[in-house]
C-alpha cells in the first residue's frame, strides 16, 4: 500500500509527538523540553535522562545512543512496528482516514517500448558501422 507524502506531513503535523511517546515513557519537563531515559539504550537503567522530545519540530533525539526521528520512527523502534503499522496507529490516534492507494501504474506499454529500443540498439552495434565505433 503506497501512502501519498502528502498524507504523512499532515499526520505528523497534526498528532503531538509528547503524547505519543508520554504513553510509553515517564517524560519530565525541565525547562521548555521534555527529558526521558532512552528506551533504545542502557535497558533504562540510566542514571540521568539523555532522551530528549522535541515538541516545536514532532522529533526526539537521544544523546547517549544518537537515536533520533519523528513519531513514525519512535512507534517503529519502539512498539516493533513496521511503517504502515505505525501509520495507521497514529492516524487512528488523531482520527484521520489513510487514503485509499491509488491506481496502480500500467508497465505494459514501457515494457514494450524498452525491448524494441533494446533491439533497435542490437541491430546498431551488430551493423557494420556499429562494430567499427565499438572497436575504437
């Protein structure tokens, strides 16, 4: 299933990537920013925080292990899941439709296309002016 980019920028401009990751980690506000320890890293066992969210951009970045992404990427390191599984939990989250897949692309005539050019070319290096230029 192919999701249109499109798609992607509105999801991940519409969800709150603190809410996303706050369901699965303790995050602590310090300052503007919000701090965990790094799931992806140490088994949690860190003495301090190096797991940081990003709430302005929709990112989160770890110091210790310099894992870093969106929403997205979070949901698929973490929670195992592959990309239109993380998709569809997000976009289920914030109550947006993924959109149908649009009609695939039909090949065929390319295809044809390409084996004539690919005999045309034979033909040429097979001519005798074909292998004069092929033995300079």
């Amino acid at each position: 299933m192919s999701i249109p980019s499109t798609f992607i920028d509105r999801l991940l401009s519409s969800i709150n990537i603190v809410d996303v990751i706050g369901r699965r980690l303790t995050l602590e506000r310090k300052g503007g920013a919000y701090w965990a320890k790094c799931p992806f890293h140490g088994s949690g066992e860190e003495r301090t925080a190096s797991f940081k969210v990003y709430e302005e951009t929709g990112t989160y970045h770890c110091f210790g292990c310099k894992e870093s992404g969106n929403a997205i990427h979070f949901l698929r390191k973490h929670d195992g899941l592959d990309f239109l599984e993380a998709v569809e939990t997000l976009a289920t989250q914030v109550g947006m439709e993924i959109p149908k897949q649009e009609a695939p692309v039909d090949t065929s005539n390319a295809t044809k296309i390409n084996n004539r050019a690919s005999q045309v070319f034979y033909e040429q290096l097979k001519s005798d002016q074909g292998r004069k230029q092929s033995n300079t």
